[in-house]
C-alpha cells in the first residue's frame, strides 16, 4: 500500500513541479525556481556533501529535507530514478513539508542551516 506522503509525490510529478537530478536541482535553485530539495535514504556520501555544500552556498534560505525512501521508492512513484529532488512550488513544497512530518514511517530530518522560507 502507497502512502499519503508518496502518493502525493505521484500527484505532484504529474502536476510538473517536481525537478529531478543533481544538476537539474542545482540549475534550478540558481534560477531561483526551487522552494524545497529532498534527498533520499540512499544518496551516495559524494553526492550527499556536494548537495549540502551547494545549498550552503547559494541556497541559503531553501529547507532540505532528507527522506527515509529510496531511489527505488522514487522511481516507483515518480517513474525517476533520483536521489536530489526539487520542488517548484510553494504551496506543494508546504503541503510535502507537512506530510514528511506526519507520517510515522517518514523520519525527515529538516537541515535548519538553510533558514525556513517556506
């Protein structure tokens, strides 16, 4: 069975606010058009600090939320096979930031050094 946080990822990968992909993410933090990133469980440690250093650097004020799903996870929903995903909208981004808080299997862990915008 799907759960409320992943079946609204499924909704919100078709309502094409969700951005997938490193270079993507970063791209799109740069333009301004990012208001979250989520990572998953099983993000390389290189990928990991990479993310964490750019988002130090240039995305001071975006949450990063790292989840407890994985790539497979993700891919399973989305059909994208990711582990740094950006969110577009705001009122998505608020809505994923409530239910990563809501559900029990879903141990988020807000990174509080990038300021909370949203």
């Amino acid at each position: 069975m799907i759960d409320k946080f992943l079946s609204f990822l499924g909704i919100a990968k078709k309502s094409g606010n969700l951005i997938f992909g490193m270079d993507e993410v970063k791209s799109k933090i740069i333009s301004g058009d990012i208001c979250l990133v989520m990572i998953v469980s099983d993000i390389s440690s290189n990928s990991l600090e990479k993310i964490e250093s750019f988002m130090a650097e240039k995305a001071g004020t975006i949450n990063l939320i790292k989840l407890s799903y994985t790539k497979d996870d993700m891919e399973r929903i989305t059909s994208k096979y990711a582990a740094v995903i950006g969110v577009s909208d705001i009122n998505i981004a608020n809505k994923i930031k409530l239910l990563a808080e809501e559900n029990p299997k879903q141990k988020t862990e807000r990174n509080d050094a990038y300021n909370d915008k949203i």
